[in-house]
C-alpha cells in the first residue's frame, strides 16, 4: 500500500450527448497516518472537469464535480477493509447566458473490500463498494418537477462494484490494460428521508468500460477507449441519462487500487 498516489486524465468525446464533448480528472490519495503494517488513515481527493463545444474554441467550461473524503484501510490476509466518508459536490461554469444550472451536494459514509487479482498472466483487483447517504442537496434553476427521474435529494445508498487488470506485452515498455464497473442507486419516496424511515422508489443502474494500451517509461502512460452509461449525468436542471465514447490519456499509478 503507497503513501501517496496520483493519477490525471484527460480525453475527448468520440459520441455523446451536448454537454460532453472534453474530460479532465485529477486526483490524489495521501496517507495521514499509518498503524503497523495493516491498517492506515488517508485523505483522498478528486476533481472532474467537463466542457461542452458551444464555444468559438469548441471547449467551452460546463460542470466541475468535486469529491473528497478520509479513508480508513486494514489488511487482512485476502484483502483490503476501506471505511470512511466522502464528500461530493457538484457546480455549474459559465451558466449565466444558459440561465439554468444544477448543484448538487452528496456525501455518503462508505464500505470497500478490495482483492488483488492475479492470473494467467494479468494481474490487478476488484472492488465491492457500498454507500449509504447522508447530506444530500439538488438545486435546480429554473425548478423542476420530474418526479420519475433521479433526484440526488431522494437518494438513499448505492452498491457497486469494479474490476482493474493489466498485463505485460513487451517488458517492461508495452502492456495492455482494462477495466469495468458498475453502480445501482437506489431513490427514496421522499425528500429528506433515511433508508430506515423510507422505501425504495426505484434503483436505476449505470456502469462502463475502458481498454487500451500502457505505455511505462519515467511515468505509466495508458491511451484508450471507454464507455459509460449513466442514469443522470447531473449537469442539467431536468435529470438526463447519456451513453458516452470517449478517447483518453491518463497517467496513474499501475500498482494502485482505489
């Protein structure tokens, strides 16, 4: 387990709906503090940035999701133990000449196990991952009222899951790499209410997929294609699913899971 991992991506749209067109994510994991060789307290941080093409340039700033929270890690013979809490927010750019936008607030306390994978020559882990939510805010302008479609004020926890390999083709220079995941939310009948006091509405479903070569010299260089379907993307005042293609570079640390 590092004491500090990184990672940055960026990438276009190959198809998609208006709102996506460029992608840009940072993001870090630092450990605070560590408890003999099985358990450590980290800090985690992530940014998301998304532009849409209506612009002179074709890059024109639309949303920026924002996500931080502490993370609690034992190991155990098989496996990882996570615990912690994310905060996750979400912000509208240059929506003044749209007069609309969204905000969104979402915090959640969450559970992980993760299990390093290795086999016939590829290796990585999978994750299970479950959350419950706790400060949940979606502020729309203008209101409105879509009662079938996903409200984040409704959202009650989230179970999901991932899987991260890679595999040397060239030593050390040229491997391969892919991934996939997926996510079931689950909505409440009523704003403000807790999964104790509430029913389940509906649960709608997104996920992806990612492959592509990996490139490793001074960094771990990874070029390629993913595909993601999400329930709501969270960036317009009537909640939206889309289907999106999308070509990337990223830089990350091969060894990591998160």
């Amino acid at each position: 387990m590092h004491s500090l991992i990184s990672w940055g991506e960026f990438g276009g749209y190959l198809a998609s709906d208006q709102e996506h067109a460029w992608i840009q994510r940072l993001g870090a994991l630092i450990e605070l503090a560590r408890i003999g060789e099985h358990s450590s307290l980290a800090f985690a941080s992530e940014i998301e940035f998304i532009a849409n093409p209506d612009n002179d340039i074709r890059f024109n700033p639309r949303a920026v999701f924002w996500q931080e929270g502490f993370l609690f890690t034992h190991r155990t013979d098989a496996g990882y133990w996570q615990v912690g809490y994310y905060h996750r927010c979400k912000h509208d750019v240059d929506n003044l000449d749209l007069r609309r936008q969204r905000s969104l607030i979402y915090g959640s306390i969450v559970g992980k196990y993760l299990v390093p994978l290795a086999f016939a020559g590829w290796s990585g882990g999978a994750v299970l991952r479950g959350d419950l939510y706790t400060i949940r805010l979606d502020d729309r302008q203008p209101r409105t009222t879509a009662d079938g479609l996903p409200n984040v004020e409704q959202l009650l926890g989230m179970l999901g899951g991932s899987i991260h390999l890679q595999r040397v083709l060239a030593a050390p220079w040229v491997g391969v790499f892919t991934s996939a995941w997926i996510a079931a939310n689950s909505y409440g009948n009523r704003t403000g209410a807790y999964l104790f006091t509430d029913g389940i509405r509906m649960t709608r479903l997104s996920g992806g997929v990612a492959a592509g070569i990996a490139l490793t010299g001074a960094a771990h260089f990874r070029i390629g294609l993913s595909y993601e379907s999400l329930a709501d993307t969270g960036i317009n005042p009537i909640p939206e699913s889309s289907r999106l293609l999308a070509l990337t570079i990223a830089v990350v640390n091969p060894m990591a899971m998160w």
